[in-house]
C-alpha cells in the first residue's frame, strides 16, 4: 500500500524520511499516522540504510504531538494504556534501528513529536526563535505515554528532565543544545548537511557526572521531596495530580510498562478529560481565526498607558511595526521603558531586542494614523471622550483601515454614534497583563461588517492570542461574569470575613488567584468603573469600601496599597486569619459567577457553552481542572444549582435569584432525554 502521511526517499548515503500529514495544517500522530510509520520501520528493520534522517514536510514545524481529538474518543484506561503500548512499541523499533538515525526539526517539536526525536541517535534543530521543543502532556492533565520519561533523563539529566516534564514548558533550539536535548543548532541553509555529517562523525556524548548525580539512588529522594514541595506550593494533586505521577515515575525508576499504566489511568480521569476540552476549545478559535488573511502590518495605538503600552509591545515582539500615540511625552517614554524592558526578557538576543524596537515608534504628534492599517484606541473608560476621540481618527485614518477599541465595558453602538461608517469598527478587548492573557474579545457591533470581524480576528490569531466572539453588551463576556464573583468578595470582606478566607477559598476551589487579590491586580479604579457601568444594566450594587478604598487613592497592586498591602516586589502582604467560620465563602463566590455565566449565555452573549468556558478559563484563569463554569455546572447538574441559589436567596438577598438561563437548560436536558 502506498503511504499516505510518510515519504521514503532514498539518497546517496542516507535514507531521507519526510512527513506531511494529509489533510491537515501540522503534523500530529494519529492512528493511522503511527501505523504508517510501524509498516515503514519494519521495511527498514529488514533492509536498513546507511543513515536516517527523518524530517517534517510541513512549513508549520516538526510534530505537535498526538492527535489531541483521539483522545475524547478513549472511555477506559485500558484503551488509552494500549495506545501508549503502541507508541512506545513503535518508537522502541526507530531506536532499535541498526543504523544511525537524526531527527531534522524544525517549528514545533512537542510531545509524541519529541518522544520520537529522543529515540533518534540525534537531533538537529533550525535556528530561529519559532522552533520549541518540549512534552507538555502535564498541561493536558497526562504524563508523556511514548518512553519520554525514561529517555529524557537520561539524555539531559534528571534536574533539566524533571524541570520539563514538571511544567510542560518548551526550549528554544539553543536553550535545548545547552542541556544536551539537541546536538547542533543550525541556519535553515545548513540543516540537511548538519543532518547528513551527524550521520558520517557519528559523535559520543556522555553525561557529565553533575548532571547524573542527581538520579543516584541516595540523592533520588531528597531531590523527589524537594520538588514535591515546590508542586504543592503551585497545584493541588487533587486538582492536578499529573506532575505529581511524573514525580513518582521518576523516583521509583519506572519503566515504560508503568509510564504507560499510568498515562492510561491519567487521560480517562476528570482532571485530564476537562484540560483537553480546554485545549480544544483554544484550537477551534485559532482555526477560526486562521480562517481569513488579515492584511495588517501597521498599527497605530492611542493611548500609552499600562494596556496601550502593552499592546504595542506585543504587537512589536511579532513583527508588527506599531506607532504608539498619547499626549503626554512621559507617558510614552515610559511605555517604552517597559516595552525594552520586555523584549531583553522575551526575546533575549540583543539583535533581535533592537529589531523589535526599531518596530515601536514613540508617536506623539500621531503621524503613524495615516498609514496605519489598524487603529486601536486604548484610552479611559470614557464614552465622550473615546466617541470624540474616534471622531477625529476616523477623519485622518485611511480607508483601508481597521477601526478598533480596546474599552472593557462601554457597549460598541455608543462608540459608533462618532462615526460615519460604524461598520469599521470592532471591539479589541485585550485582558491584563497583555503578555500572559491568551484572550481577546473580539467585540461585534450591530453594524459590525463581517469584513472587519475577520480581519479582527486574523489579527489575533497573528498575535498569537485567542479570539472570542462576543456581542456588543454591557462588560462584554468574560467582565460581566468577573464582576459579580468580585463584587460578592467584597461583600464577605464588608461582613467581616478575613481577606485571607476569602481568597484562600477560591484559591481552595481552583482559581489560580482570590478574588480579591485580582481586583488588586487589575486596578481598584478600573473595577469601579466597571462595577459603576454594569450597576444599571445588571443591579449591581457597588461596595462602600470599594469607593472609599479609590477615593483615597488606593488603586491596588499599582499604588503599592488597595485591600492589601504590597511590597516591593508586588508581593500582597497577607496579615489575619484565613479561618471565616460557617460563612459558606466558596458557594456563594462560584454561584454568583455560574449565574451570570448562564445569564450570558440566555442573552447570546456568545454563541454557546463552549464561548464560555474558552472566555472564562483563557480570560480569567476559571479553574481549569474543571474545563470551564458551564462543564462545571454540567457536572453539579442544573436543577441543584438552582435550589442552591434559591437558599442563598432566602438568606443574602435577590442577587442569588437563579437566571431564567437555569430552567431552560433544564428543559433542553429533558428533551435530550426524552429523544
């Protein structure tokens, strides 16, 4: 049968094999992909070549691992054990290859992608900032299931192997060279011939005796207990006991019989099945977002605050030119203090430090608008002062240009009214901090053109973010489910509940950070305004404190003082008890934000469930164990989410008064049912 995803070359003193998945824009090992390739190792097994270079055919990187969408299909752990088995089964037979083998990479080597790579003799990577390397199966809720925990160590030493597979971050290719993961880093121009010389030196390399010292029998467990005591700081083993498995696999010295038992258990449990629905949701946007060419290049950014700045030097780190405008030659000054402040930590190269500022230019006079291909308007959240402000854009802009505003609450169509031709213009809501939140709302306005929603959205993508739809409404999706579940914290600190309970419970429940410590984090003043222009529309009733804490000039995390106290490094200083008595913290936190993420939902704030769970667990950090608010709700069941709510009601007012939303998707789960 001829090969459908794999090509076999051969050359004059080596075997070149390339793949390129049919159908599909990466290359992922799917079923049938490993198939394919067991058939051809077994050809080569009988009748080896002189040398072996496989390759990806694919401008878009290497591997990006397993075909992640399999996974959803695998009910029981004896399944998913068996793919393992599988896997390994077929890796095991590239390794055991007579002759030598290199791995060509390129772009993204991730997963079973370098599970593959690590049973090459070698590996030579491209040298460009777009090619990463690493298992990042933690991040899916699994340990790697293809012999990545037994090679890895061995090859890089356990502290570096440990440091991977613990975080499931990725190396660059010089990073990975620096640890032993790859032998040479190269231009594109040279990779083959690397590649090809790797095959005739054939070099030895050997682990130095630091980096095996940590996997010595008598230090194995005090390294184990140390690093235990660094996940527990960072993740609950009830939330996320993945690292936790890795860890274990590593100090009892498991094999690829027990790495394969316990990625079968891992990826049929709750955690795991919820972190995959999470990264499918990220992927369905990208494609979308990938969907339509946005031709932008230039952009022009009004506003030199911390999100306009912010902004601009992401934009910059990705190859946008970008003008940067406000009235204040201080303000601009500062934001590029901090934007090379970025690049040195990002980007690390000095060239390419200098590259990406010569592509951020101060503009105070905003002579960068006219050629600019999108506009986006980061002022304050003021609705006179943005429709004036877009008066005049709209005036110097040119025609081709995007129109956008970056406002976190102030519907689309008050905007609009300053404008000629309102179909330009979309909502950019980015979240802070610009360079962590992998979100953007991509606002849609009644007169919206689906023209500039696309561009809006292939923009996004480029930026390397993700854009979610939301209908122009007051706080948009991911603020106007946030600011209720704020709102109740505060209202427990009003009652007299510690600061420390109250974010210790949400912390307890999965988010990555109490509530009240996030308000500090994004900006008391800015939490008011939201809060002030969401109190109509939704009865929000603002607290006292909240005003008396920004009318002292208190702002949080910003000022160095809001409802804590921060020190010099951005440290909260946490004084009092954590211990509230029998003040049920937790439920009325999440119910405050389940209810009004129903209420969105009823409104067609978004398209449907999973626009949700995208928005709150990208935008927001939602406990990502639990796959989102409405997969949560799912698992707690509609009709006992409503009687709590009615008991919460009796007892702290109308605020708990369950949405419409609750019954009717009672009723659709009935007629489900029923059919």
């Amino acid at each position: 049968m001829k090969p459908v995803h794999w090509q076999l070359e051969e050359q004059d003193n080596y075997t070149l094999l390339t793949l390129d998945v049919a159908g599909q824009s990466a290359n992922v090992l799917s079923r049938a992909v490993l198939e394919e390739l067991e058939a051809i190792l077994g050809t080569l097994t009988d009748k080896p070549p002189p040398g072996l270079v496989i390759r990806s055919g694919k401008a878009s990187g290497f591997i990006v691992g397993a075909d992640v969408t399999e996974f959803e299909n695998i009910l029981d752990a004896d399944t998913a054990t068996e793919l393992a088995r599988t896997g390994q089964r077929i890796v095991n037979r590239l390794a055991a290859l007579s002759c030598p083998t290199v791995a060509l990479i390129h772009g993204n080597c991730l997963g079973g992608g370098l599970e593959l790579a690590l049973a090459c003799d070698y590996r030579v990577a491209r040298d460009d900032p777009g090619t990463r390397l690493g298992l990042p199966e933690v991040r899916l809720g699994i340990n790697p299931g293809f012999g990545g925990t037994v090679r890895l160590p061995r090859l890089v030493g356990p502290l570096a192997a440990l440091d991977m597979l613990l975080t499931g971050r990725a190396l660059s290719a010089r990073a990975a060279r620096r640890i032993g993961l790859v032998n040479d880093v190269v231009p594109e121009r040279h990779l083959l011939h690397a590649a090809t010389a790797m095959l005739g030196k054939r070099p030895r390399r050997r682990l130095s005796l630091g980096k095996r010292l940590p996997g010595w029998w008598p230090l194995r467990s005090l390294v184990a207990r140390t690093l235990l005591g660094r996940l527990r700081q960072k993740a609950s083993p009830d939330h996320y006991p993945a690292p936790y498995r890795i860890l274990e696999l590593w100090q009892r010295r498991a094999g690829q019989e027990q790495e394969a038992a316990s990625l079968g258990e891992l990826l049929v449990g709750r955690t795991s099945r919820n972190l995959v629905h999470v990264f499918l949701l990220g992927e369905g946007l990208k494609r979308r977002g990938r969907a339509q060419a946005h031709d932008i290049k230039r952009i022009h950014i009004i506003g030199a605050g911390v999100m306009g700045g912010d902004i601009a030097s992401w934009a910059a780190s990705k190859g946008f030119h970008v003008s940067l405008q406000d009235r204040a030659p201080e303000l601009l000054a500062r934001a590029v203090k901090r934007a090379h402040a970025f690049f040195r930590n990002k980007l690390k190269d000095p060239r390419e430090v200098q590259a990406a500022m010569d592509r951020l230019m101060p503009d105070l006079a905003g002579n960068g608008l006219p050629r600019a291909d999108l506009v986006i308007e980061a002022i304050i959240e003021n609705e006179e002062a943005k429709q004036t402000l877009f008066a005049e854009v709209e005036k110097k802009a040119g025609p081709q240009a995007l129109l956008a505003t970056n406002t976190s609450s102030i519907p689309l169509e008050t905007i609009a009214k300053a404008l000629s031709d309102p179909s330009r213009l979309v909502g950019l809501h980015f979240f802070n901090p610009v360079a962590k939140m992998q979100l953007v709302e991509v606002v849609r306005g009644e007169a919206s053109s689906e023209v500039a929603l696309n561009r809006a959205r292939a923009f996004t993508v480029a930026l390397a973010r993700l854009p979610l739809d939301v209908k122009s409404s007051p706080g948009f999706l991911v603020n106007r489910i946030l600011m209720p579940y704020l709102i109740e914290a505060m209202n427990l600190v009003e009652e007299g509940v510690p600061l420390a309970a109250v974010d210790r419970a949400a912390m307890d429940f999965g988010m990555p950070m109490g509530p009240i410590h996030l308000a500090d984090t994004v900006g008391l003043d800015i939490c008011l305004s939201v809060a002030e222009e969401l109190s109509g529309p939704l009865g929000i009733t603002v607290p006292e404190r909240l005003r008396d804490i920004v009318g002292r000039g208190e702002l949080g995390k910003k000022t160095g003082k809001g409802f804590y106290r921060y020190d010099k490094k951005g440290q909260p200083k946490r004084t009092g008890s954590a211990k509230a008595g029998n003040v049920p913290i937790t439920e009325r936190l999440v119910l405050r934000l389940l209810n009004e993420a129903i209420a969105c939902l009823r409104e067609g704030v978004v398209a449907d469930k999973d626009a949700v769970d995208a928005g709150m667990v990208y935008g927001t950090g939602f406990a990502p164990y639990l796959g989102g608010p409405m997969r949560y709700a799912e698992s707690m069941g509609e009709t006992g989410i409503s009687h709590s709510l009615y008991r919460l009601a009796e007892v702290y007012g109308k605020r708990f008064n369950p949405d419409p939303g609750w019954s009717q998707l009672e009723l659709l789960g009935q007629e489900r049912l029923a059919h």
